[in-house]
C-alpha cells in the first residue's frame, strides 16, 4: 500500500497540466458541448414516401401541405407499400405515409380511417421532427372537408421502425456523454502509460513501486480510472435529470457496472497499446482512429445490422459498442436486466485481455528503458 500511494503522489500530485487537461477539462468542457449541442439547430426538408392508394381531392390537398412543409420533402410517391418499405430499409427515406383507400369517402362518414405512418428510429432527431409535423398536417385535416363538424375525421396511427421507444435526449445524449468518456479514457490510459517511456523517469516511478512494475502501473491508471468513472456518472445522471429518466436502483447499478468496466476495457487498451508500440504518438494515433469514429458505429444513429460485415465487426471490437447496447435493454425497465449478461461479459473479457495483453510487455518496457538522472531514494523517502 505504500508503494501504491507513492506511486498515486509521483503522478498525481506533481505540475502535469497534460494530465489535468485530459483527465478533466477534455471530458468536462466535451460533454457540456454535446449535451447541448442539437439544442441550436433545426433539420429541414427531412425525405419521406407517400403511398397513394386514393386520389381524391382531399389526398391532394394532404400532399400539397406536405410538399409545402419547411420540415418535410416527398422524396418518392410509392404506387404500394413495398416500394417506400424498401426505399427506407436502403436509408433514402426516413418516414412513409400510408393513405389508405377512398380515405375522403370513409372520412366524411365519419368512419375516421387510420392513415398508418412509419418513421425510421435510425435518427432521433427526425423523427421527432416528422412526428410533430405529420401529426399537425393530419390533424387538421378537417379544414379541408365540406363537413367542417367533424372532431376527428382521421386517425394517425405512428409506428417507430427499429426504436419502439423513441427519446432523443434518452439515447443521443447519454451515448454521446458515453463516447466522450470512451476516447477520454483511452487518451488518458496512453499518456500515463507512455510518460515515464518518455520523459525517461521510470527508474523513479520503479523506485517509488518498490520495484514492482504492476504496483507502478495499476497505481497510474487505477486513481485516473475510479476518477473518470465517477465523472461519467455524474454526467449521465445529469442528462437522467433533464431528459426525466428514472431508472430503478438496480438498473442504475447495472448502468454504473457497465461505464466502469467500459472505462477498464478502453484503459487497459490503452495501455496496452503503448506497449505494443513503445510511442505515445502511435498510441494516441490507435486511440483517435478506434474511439474518435465509435459513436458512429455504435449502432445508435444507424442499426449496426445494415452496415457493412467490416463495419459490424470493427464496431464490436470497440467497448462502447457493448455499454450502448447495455444502456439500450435497460431502458425497457425491469425487463431488460436480462439481457445485461452478455454486455458486461463481453466488456470484462476486453479487460482482461487487454491487461494480460499489456501489464508484462509495458513492465518489461519500464524495465529495459535505459533512464537519466533523478534520485528516487532522496525523492520518496
């Protein structure tokens, strides 16, 4: 214990303003920008399909609002429902309006038919941006009838394709703040790892371990880990707050269980890779092309299932991709505690791979470093 707490003084209680930058400004200033990021714009002219299966005057005029609309553009007409299907299956559409057969007819009736719409969950923020507008086009549907005494002349029926649960804060903004600290964390894991190889103190870091190369390196990383873990928590309880999200006790333990062993996973990779390669530039460079794109690939904005298959399994080598999909089941309540097995499976195994992967090439590295000057006796008596 006293050469962990040696070590933990050597690296954290000395001026490294590199470290204090990485460690909390980087993820701090990083989150407070994501989370109020998609605040400030609105997306305009989002593409749908119309399915025309009546060509009455009222469906004309339905269509003309649409096309008119600043938030929607009829990208495709579709004679049938397999046309548009496809269309937003490939991406080219993010919704599909139905219009059912002789819907003026069946409305002035009073028969109030359902038009079917379908909105892709591949994007949140559009989707909720075609949700409202479909909804105000269609619920004033009535203005456009002879028969002005009709309280609900159509029923909207929305379906979410591929999110049943659509919330943009609930998975945008906590998967974002989950990215942020996923780069953090391996940007924070190379710097402590390579900076004794490069600042060629490592004879003093040894010296404070009492020569033991896992204490100096686990006292490095450990302290760095439980500090951006807490951090982590804190965000993501803030935007729970903001988006109304309760999650039951043990769900959140489960979530907080699923960021630490995330955040181990990307140290411990990390780390790894500085002793693969012996530099903190190419280090730093592996932990930029792995994490910097990962939300992307994550699954989130786009099902991971229609990307490609080199994709799919470059984004299942990333620990990001398992805490998302952890985070995703545990928002369906009680029910998806079930499915958390796997995730943190995978995410432990990451772990250890990488530590056993790591700690022995990254000790022997410390060890054959030939080091200048310093007195480790005189500065940790």
């Amino acid at each position: 214990m006293t050469a962990f707490l040696n070590v933990m003084r050597f690296t954290f209680l000395r001026r490294e303003p590199v470290l204090w930058l990485l460690l909390v400004i980087l993820p701090v200033l990083v989150s407070l920008f994501a989370v109020t990021l998609f605040n400030s714009r609105t997306p305009l002219h989002l593409p749908v399909g119309i399915v025309m299966q009546d060509e009455s005057p009222l469906v004309r005029r339905i269509l003309q609002n649409l096309e008119s609309s600043p938030v929607i553009r009829v990208a495709r007409v579709c004679p049938d429902i397999s046309e548009c299907e496809s269309a937003m299956r490939d991406g080219d559409l993010l919704g599909v309006i139905q219009i059912p057969p002789d819907l003026e007819r069946r409305a002035l009736r009073g028969e109030a038919p359902v038009v079917p719409v379908y909105l892709s969950g591949q994007s949140l923020v559009a989707y909720n941006m075609l949700f409202k507008e479909i909804q105000a086009i269609l619920g004033t549907i009535s203005a456009f009838l002879d028969r002005r005494n009709l309280p609900e002349p159509v029923s909207v029926q929305i379906h979410a394709v591929n999110n049943p649960a659509m919330d943009y804060q609930m998975y945008l903004g906590l998967g974002l703040v989950a990215a942020i600290f996923h780069l953090a964390a391996m940007v924070v894991a190379v710097f402590l790892a390579a900076e004794p190889l490069r600042e060629h103190n490592a004879d003093r870091l040894l010296a404070a371990a009492n020569g033991n190369y896992r204490v100096a390196i686990f006292a490095r990383l450990v302290p760095a880990l439980v500090f951006l873990w807490l951090l982590s928590l804190f965000f993501i309880t803030w935007v729970h707050s903001r988006a109304g999200i309760r999650l039951a006790p043990p769900d959140f333990a489960f979530l907080a269980a699923g960021m630490f062993m995330m955040l181990a996973a990307c140290m411990a990779g990390g780390m790894a890779w500085v002793a693969i390669s012996g530099s903190m530039r190419i280090a730093c460079s592996a932990a930029g092309v792995l994490g910097g794109p990962s939300f992307a690939f994550s699954g989130i904005t786009f099902p991971l299932e229609a990307m490609p298959l080199v994709v799919q399994i470059f984004a299942k080598c990333l620990p990001l991709t398992h805490f998302l999909e952890l985070q995703t089941v545990l928002m369906f309540g009680s029910a998806g505690r079930f499915a958390v097995t796997e995730p943190l499976a995978v995410l432990s195994g990451m772990t250890l791979f990488w530590l056993l992967a790591g700690t022995a090439w990254l000790g022997k590295r410390l060890h054959d470093t030939h080091f200048h000057g310093g007195h480790p006796e005189e500065d940790f008596a």
